[in-house]
C-alpha cells in the first residue's frame, strides 16, 4: 500500500528525474521480498541508469551483487549511499514537545514495529526514547504490525495499548497516518469519557496532520527526493558522493500540542 508520504516522495523524484533529462521506471514490491527480487533483476536486464532503493525488506544481499548505481531513501545498504531526514532529532523533538511544552509525565510511545536498525526511522523511537529517559520519564511502549495501519483493528490497538498503559498522557505516533487515527480514536465521545483528551504529535509533515490540525515532526520529502535524484546522478557520472546525507526535520504545533493544549 502506497502511503502519504511516498506518494510525496515519488511526485518528487519523477520531477527531478524529469528536469534532469531522466524517465523513472516506479515498481513497488508490496513488502514482498521475492517480488522485490524479480523488479530489480528485470530493471538491471533493461540497462537502467541506476535504481533508487526505499525498501523495508532486510536482506540487502541483491543491491550488493551490481554494478548498478544505487541509491537508498530512508534505508541503509552498507556501501551505498543514503538520503534520510534525522529521525533522531525528530524524536527528540517530539519527547520536549511532550514533556516539556505539554507537560507530559508519562508518555506512549505508540508506532509501526521496526523489524531492522537498517531502517533509519528506528532512531525516531530511539531518540524519543533518549529524550524521555533523560527527563525522568521513560515512556511506554505499544507496537503495531505495518499492515495493520489502515487496518479496521487499529481502533482497538489505541483502547488496548491505553487501558494496558492508564497512567498515559501524551502519545508519540511515529506517523502521521497513525496520529490521525489515536485522534479519531480519543475524539469518540464514548472513548473520550473514558480516556479524556491527551496532547498526541505525528512524524512526517504530511498533509493529513494538517487537515487534522495535529502537531507533527515534518521531513523535507520533496528535498529528500530531489536529493537523492541528485545523488544518483552523480554516481552515473562516476562523481564521489558522501556515504550519508540526513536532511534537518522540523516541529510544526498545530492544536494537539503545546502550551495552550487543554487536558481533560
């Protein structure tokens, strides 16, 4: 399923591709390993320039068996060259947002279970993580599987993880996507009895927190997309390019945060 957020990043890098004279070939593997195989194989048969990765998938083994310039979003092949926002900042962020604007003292970790550290937004969590521990306030913790985040149950995974964890008062969820959905969730008005309202803050920037009005941490998408077009056109051409490039995040408050945030 195409979320938000690569949709953003695919407009932006067909764009960049464009203005730089290139055609993008788009192949999605669905989280399928074996598919991912068969794409990458069936791009390299056909002499692409090079291949921008943005993969959840663990193996690495393909991308280190070509001659291909590669060129990673958002995931680390070691040897290859990656273009990721700084998750960790991000979490961060989001912690001082919590404790330290909103007043939390007991805050939820609440995201998409990580299945590898190759996978740069698992510093989102270790940061926030960090940040809360150095605060006195370590916070709990409650994992989804990936499939899951549009899924029906969702609603029942934020009644689970709040009755499992009652002393919370304040979430961290590690999208947007997700964010939207805890808010949808607490605003029900028989849940909102029950758990009241609590500051919550998404990750990501897209444009669902906005709709919703939901404190976020916003990635430069676009420029990360542009960026990473960038970069791999410079491999093309044989230029040295740096190992990591990790782009500035950003708060934005909107009125789930903050210190006009009202607690029920």
């Amino acid at each position: 399923m195409i979320t938000l957020f690569f949709g953003i990043l695919t407009a932006a890098i067909e764009e960049a591709c464009y203005k730089s004279g290139y055609k993008l070939f788009f192949c999605t593997s669905g989280g399928n390993p074996n598919r991912e195989r068969e794409l990458f194989k069936m791009l390299c048969a056909n002499n692409v320039a090079g291949v921008l990765v943005c993969s959840r998938i663990t193996d690495e083994s393909l991308y280190m068996q070509t001659d291909v310039p590669i060129v990673t979003i958002e995931r680390m092949i070691e040897d290859v060259p990656s273009v990721s926002c700084d998750n960790y900042k991000g979490g961060v962020l989001a912690a001082q947002e919590l404790l330290l604007a909103s007043g939390c003292k007991s805050p939820l970790l609440f995201g998409n279970r990580i299945i590898s550290n190759q996978l740069p937004a698992s510093l989102r969590y270790k940061g926030f993580q960090d940040a809360c521990a150095r605060n006195g306030s370590p916070c709990s913790e409650y994992y989804i599987d990936a499939e899951d985040l549009f899924g029906k149950n969702l609603g029942e995974d934020v009644y689970k993880a709040l009755k499992q964890f009652p002393e919370t008062d304040g979430i961290f969820a590690t999208s947007d996507v997700l964010a939207a959905r805890i808010m949808n969730t607490l605003n029900d008005a028989d849940e909102a009895d029950t758990f009241g309202r609590i500051p919550v803050i998404g990750f990501d920037g897209v444009d669902i927190s906005a709709y919703c009005e939901i404190s976020t941490i916003a990635q430069p998408i676009r420029q990360m997309g542009a960026l990473a077009v960038q970069i791999l056109i410079q491999r093309i051409n044989g230029q040295i390019v740096p190992e990591r490039s990790i782009l500035p995040v950003s708060l934005i408050r909107r009125k789930t945060s903050g210190p006009n945030f009202v607690k029920a």
